[in-house]
C-alpha cells in the first residue's frame, strides 16, 4: 500500500476514535485533505483511495491540477482554506465548493457579485483570528457575530460555518472553546479548526471539519 494512502488510513481511524470519545456520531467530522504544495501524482493515491475533500491555499496553485483531476474522479469537494484576494474572488467561485477565509466587508461584497453573475453558491465560512494576530487573516472575535450577520443581511450571503488557525506557539484548546461560543452566538452550525497536530482535540471541541496536511502527505 502507498505510504499517504496508510497515513491516511490512520488519519481516518485516529477521527473515528476521537468521534467516539466524544460521543458524537460516527461519521459526524469530515477529513479535509490538505493538498497545497503537492502535485496530481502524490494527490492521486488518495483519490483513488476514495477520499474526495481536499483543501488549497491558493487559487492559481488549484486551478493548475484540479479541472484535470476533477474530470478524473467525479464527486470531489474542494475547500479554499487560504487568504482571498478580492480579485480572485471570479476564479475562486468557479472553483471551490467551500470557501472557508470569508473575513472582511470587501470579500464578503465581491463574493456576493459574483456568486449572483455566476448562479453559484459555494458554501462560506468566516476566518475568525482568535488570537488576534496582526500577520494573520481573520475577524476579530469581537466582531465575528456582527460580521455573520451583516454577511447575511446586506450581502445575501448564507455563512454556515466558522474557521480558525489557533497561534502556534499557545495551547489550541482555548482557541477552539472560543470559536465554538463564537458559533453559537452567531447561529452556525460547522466549526473547520484542527489540523495535523491537534485535531484529535478539536473534535473534543466541537469541531464538524478538520484540516489535516502532513500527516496525510508527509512534510512540505
């Protein structure tokens, strides 16, 4: 068996066993497969696998190798899980089903346009910047409820989830708990946080996605 399609395998059974623990629902978490940096060739095996949630971080770096791979293998849902410049707002909405770093007035505006011109609607979710980190995107928790609401209200936009990446160096745990208070003040149900080294915790935490890169295709 190929080595990412084994790490896989764990990946999936170390989800299923924190699904557990949590007396949630099997099945209640989905695995998004992080993909950026990685070629169709080391992406395949997963595919073939039969997993088809993946994330990018980048439009242009996704444009180059999913129409391909899409064509290949049908049922593929693609998350952008990256900053959105406003002016890749067209591309991103043809080519993502979920777009999880909504985080300011101009985006939201611009996803608005062209989810109307293009009649497509990918899910969306805010970036919520828990730790409040000047290098990173995301609202401000402060803000986070509002901002839903004014997603919704001016721009027609229907926000289902929200998104975090906790500060590297602090313990995420807190980070999550704060997200999924953040969830419920604003009325949305799917929280994406945890990623390959703690996504064990944030299904303890709530947690209806997570994103998981390197343990799945090994370090970048």
């Amino acid at each position: 068996m190929h080595d990412t399609v084994q790490h896989l395998n764990a990946v999936r059974d170390a989800i299923a066993a924190a699904e557990r623990e949590s007396n949630r629902p099997a099945g209640s978490v989905t695995l998004v497969a992080v993909s950026k940096t990685f070629d169709a060739p080391e992406i395949r095996p997963v595919l073939e696998a039969g997993h088809r949630t993946f994330g990018e971080n980048r439009v242009q770096e996704a444009q180059a190798k999913w129409p391909a791979l899409r064509e290949e293998f049908p049922g593929i849902e693609l998350h952008l899980i990256g900053p959105l410049q406003s002016n890749k707002a067209k591309e991103a909405v043809v080519l993502f089903d979920v777009i999880e770093t909504v985080d300011r007035e101009k985006i939201a505006a611009e996803l608005a346009r062209e989810m109307s011109r293009q009649g497509r609607a990918p899910k969306l979710y805010v970036q919520v910047n828990t730790g409040l980190e000047p290098q990173k995107a995301g609202i401000a928790p402060r803000e986070a409820a509002a901002f839903v609401r004014r997603c919704r209200e001016a721009h027609g936009l229907a926000v289902e989830g929200l998104m975090c990446i906790p500060p590297a160096d602090e313990n995420p745990g807190p980070h999550f708990a704060l997200l999924e208070k953040l969830a419920g003040e604003a009325g949305v149900e799917k929280l994406s946080m945890g990623m390959s080294g703690d996504y064990a915790l944030a299904i303890r935490f709530g947690a209806t996605s997570v994103r998981v890169g390197s343990a799945i295709f090994g370090g970048r």
